[in-house]
C-alpha cells in the first residue's frame, strides 16, 4: 500500500538547514506498486531515527513526476541517510525496478518563511 | 486546464544553483480549479523569461499536498521573480483563495546527480 501523503507541508525551519530534493519518473512496476509502497513506508520511518532529520514532504502526480524532500540540520545526517543499510538496499532495488530516471539535488537553505490560512 | 506535468524531472546542473521548495495544501477551490490551474501555466510560462531560470519541477498528490520546485542560477534571478508583477498578483489571490497553507524553502545546491534507466 502506497504511504499516505501527510496533510500539512514540513514548517519552514530556522536557518541554515539542508533540503535534499529527490525528483523521478516511476517505472510501470512501481506505479502498479510492485513493493514500492511497502519499502517507501518502511524508509519513512527509518529515516526518522537519523539524527537531525526534520520532516519530509512528498507529491506525486499520478503517471507523472514524483517530488520528494528531505529536510536534514545538516551533512552528517544525509551522509548517515546516504549509508543506512536499507536506504541503500532499496537504491540499489529501485535503481533495477522502480525509477526510469531521477535528479538528486543537496542544497543549504538559506531562507524560509510559512503562510496559513486564518481561521474565519 | 491544470499544466501537464513534465515527462522529465529538471536534470542536475552543474552547482553551485539554487533551488527553491514551495509545499502547499490546496484549497477545496483551488482543487475544484477555480482558476489555479490557468494562473499556473500562464506563470509557468513567464518564470522562463526570468534570467537565470533553469527550470522547475511540481507533483500534486491529488487531494493532497503539492511540491514544486524551481531551479535559478543565482539569487538575483529568484528575486526578480518573486518582484514580478503578475507573481505578485497570484500570490496575494492565493493567499486569499487556493493555500490553505505552504512553506518556502531557498537553497543554494551544493551537490547533484542523476539517474537514467539503460535502454534494453
């Protein structure tokens, strides 16, 4: 079962921190599922335990584009994400099965603000 | 009409670049279009007028949360576009009508890479 999307956007946070912007194109086999949902669920949480990790918001226009983001404090935590066994695991999987291309992008935020709704 | 989303994620470049996160949740207005979805691709059309746009990626998990992502050579590029006349328009009618909420995150890429599936 694909991972429920979270209902409110990561807050902005107090600079600096980094986004780790993860974009891709799913292959047929993934958007059937195909175990994508189960190992994307099962890193969610893993990724939780990393030090300095912040949040994460993902979108996906079905049959389209995938946008992740991965919030860290800093470069340790992405390096210690980079090398977690099953992170590496399902890469290597999804390298094989799951993604037709994808871009990575690491970037240090340098500025971040929010906006909600008032309440009527 | 909503904008078709890209077949390709925007590819790596060469950094340093800056990549600009927007994570929002859609108003029921906006979801039922109201709008949106014209304003988005008129808009979508005249950030590449902006000197320095590299290019953008945007997912919409439907019901969702929204993540586009838009890459600019350098800060100056990101500022004109956010002084832009009609960017400015759009977002105080989207304060007012389509983001229940959203956050911005500015980032200046320090590392990318990308994958393309081998052809059979």
């Amino acid at each position: 079962m694909a991972p429920v999307a979270p209902v409110l956007p990561v807050a902005a946070h107090e600079p600096p921190y980094y986004a780790v912007v993860f974009t891709s194109v799913r292959t047929e086999e993934a958007e059937r599922d195909g175990g994508y949902g189960s190992t994307a669920e099962r890193l969610g949480e893993l990724v939780q335990e990393i030090p300095g990790f912040l949040g994460e918001d993902s979108a996906h226009t079905p049959g389209g584009l995938a946008v992740t983001v991965a919030y860290f404090r800093d470069l340790a935590g992405i390096e210690a994400w980079r090398q977690h066994a099953a992170h590496r695991e399902a890469k290597e999987h999804g390298q094989a099965h799951w993604y037709e291309r994808y871009a990575l992008h690491i970037a240090k935020v340098e500025h971040s603000h929010g906006f909600q709704r008032a309440r009527g």
